[in-house]
C-alpha cells in the first residue's frame, strides 16, 4: 500500500510518499480501508520532531473509513462498519490498524469525510466548552483562531450553550468566517490589539474564559483579558511555547485558574469517548453543528497539506484523501 512516512524531522519535504507494507490486525485490533485522513497540527510537530515520534514511521492520528479485517477478541467493531477515530498514529495511508476500543461508527446522515473531520477538532471543540469550562448562558469567552478548524466548532458550541463569544482572526475572509460561526465579536489580531478591545468590548470586566490554541504569541495579553478567577485554557501551541513564568500572577491578575488539557484525558474510557463522539456527530447529523471542510488533497500531496497549515493560509478542517 501508500503512505506518507517520516524517516527524519524536519520541514515539509521530509513527508515521503512511498509504498509500505500492508498492515494487519493483532489482537483487540481493526484493519480500516481508509477514506479520509483528518490533518491537524499535531502531525506538524510530529513532523518537525518537537513531539519525538520513533522513526521511521506513518505520520496522521485521524481518519475514516471502512473496517475490513479484525484481529482476535474483537467485540466493539465488525467488519463493513463505517467507522472514525483519532489518537492512533499511522493514518496518512491507504490502510491502517487500530485498537477497535478506540473506533466509533459513524451514524447514517454522517459521511466519513464528515468522520475524519470531526473527530478529533470537535470532540477537543466539545471537551473545551463543555467540560474544561462548561459554559452558560451569560458568560463570554474569548477564542483564539476563531476560524481554524477548532475554533469554528468551538465558536458554534459555545452559543449552543448559550455564551457570548468573542473571536481573534488575521483576515477579513476569516472574520466573516467566525461570525457566521456563531461569534458576536471579532477582532483582526494584525490590525488592533486584541487585549485592549477585548477589554473595550467588556467594557474593563474581563471574559470568563479564554481558549487559546496559539500560545507563545497571545498568552500573557489572554491572561489580562480574564475577569477575576476566570481560567485560561491553554490548549495549543501554534506559535510557540510558552515560556515558564511565576505562578504568582495568577494571583496578582485575580486568582486566576490555568489548565493544559488535551484530548486523552477526556476521552480516557471508551463510555467517555462514545458519549462525547456522539454528541458531536448527532449535532453534525441534526444540521446543528456545521463542519467546514476548507481543502480536499490526495494523500500524495501531504507535504503541501503541511506548507498551507503551516502558513496560516487556511480556515476550516484540512482532508487527505488517499487513492485521489
């Protein structure tokens, strides 16, 4: 079969489509003809090697498809199901094996290009707003990236559960993107500073919580934007990391709460990550949720995938398609 491997870290080019050996399935595993590959930042630190990966090795943790083969003692899949996942490396490929526990089908009304989606951006957009800070009405967040491929379903989330949002955008195109998200304000980063509108637009009272994917860039402004004991989400790192800093400024800034969450940890059973997976493809299938899926490339074309994402120059989720 196909696939895009890694064989050293460093830019774009040194994703290498090659042909591979086919995968099979061990015990408590899945074989999945996959049809669509989700491309998230994560395969670009994996990429770079500032999350060490063993080498040589397919990169891509998300995608879609069509169980074609199990391994022994599999109960939670069957072969011909249509099925998601994410957090299982090797998914830019024509196939791949996973642990079934980690497979959730997909409900009729939901194609896999949806699946391959949503998986992982919208179950962290669902974890964020629902659980890290479980939003309500009255309250109003402040979300980085409005118009990537989190913060899109986050922004739409978000007024679900009845919030106020305000968004950061460096586009004109993008800020009209947020807002028909759901975003009742939005600022051009590169045109006005955010930390002090945020504060205009709160009239000096601070949002409730900040959700910020880009980091080293926005984190010490998003700690000023909060209100007293609101919380900074820190989930990402696109621009950077952020540097150590005393703890005692969440205390000077108004007992402020920090978190660094990421997905494993709210999808750690397999009750959770069906619960959690069901609700977002239920709010895809019911037209409540809108997935926005920005470029379609094959599998082949992975290291220009990554030269765009990198670039900042798209909005909405990124597709592989393998056989294209």
């Amino acid at each position: 079969m196909r696939a895009v491997r890694i064989h050293a870290p460093g830019g774009p080019e040194k994703l290498v489509y090659e042909e591979v050996p086919d995968p099979s399935p061990g015990p408590g595993e899945a074989l999945v003809e996959i049809e669509a590959v989700g491309v998230n930042f994560i395969d670009v630190y994996r990429r770079t090697g500032l999350y060490p990966i063993a080498l040589p090795a397919i990169n891509g943790s998300e995608g879609a498809g069509t169980v074609v083969a199990l391994g022994p003692g599999v109960r939670e899949v069957a072969v011909g199901d249509r099925v998601a996942y994410q957090g299982v490396l090797g998914s830019y490929a024509e196939r791949a094996v996973a642990p079934a526990k980690q497979l959730v089908r997909l409900p009729e009304g939901v194609s896999t290009k949806q699946g391959a989606a949503l998986m992982l951006q919208g179950m962290t957009a669902h974890y964020l707003a629902c659980t890290t800070y479980p939003l309500e009405r009255g309250d109003t967040c402040l979300v980085h990236a409005a118009a990537g491929g989190v913060g899109l379903l986050l922004c739409q989330i978000a007024k679900l559960r009845g919030a106020r949002v305000v968004g950061t955008v460096s586009t004109s195109e993008k800020a009209a993107l947020a807002r028909e998200a759901g975003a009742d304000e939005v600022i051009l980063y590169v045109e006005r500073d955010f930390e002090v509108e945020v504060k205009r637009v709160m009239a000096g009272a601070g949002v409730q919580v900040v959700y910020d994917s880009v980091g080293q860039a926005t984190f010490e402004k998003s700690l000023r934007c909060l209100a007293r004991r609101g919380m900074m989400v820190l989930f990402g790192q696109s621009s950077g990391p952020v540097a150590p800093f005393d703890p005692q400024t969440l205390n000077r800034l108004g007992s402020l709460f920090l978190t660094r969450p990421n997905l494993a940890d709210y999808v750690a059973t397999r009750e959770e990550l069906l619960k959690r997976a069901g609700q977002v493809m239920n709010w895809v299938r019911e037209g409540r949720l809108r997935l926005r899926i920005a470029l379609e490339l094959p599998l082949s074309q992975a290291a220009e995938v990554h030269r765009l994402l990198e670039a900042r120059s798209t909005a909405g989720k990124i597709l592989l398609i393998p056989g294209a």
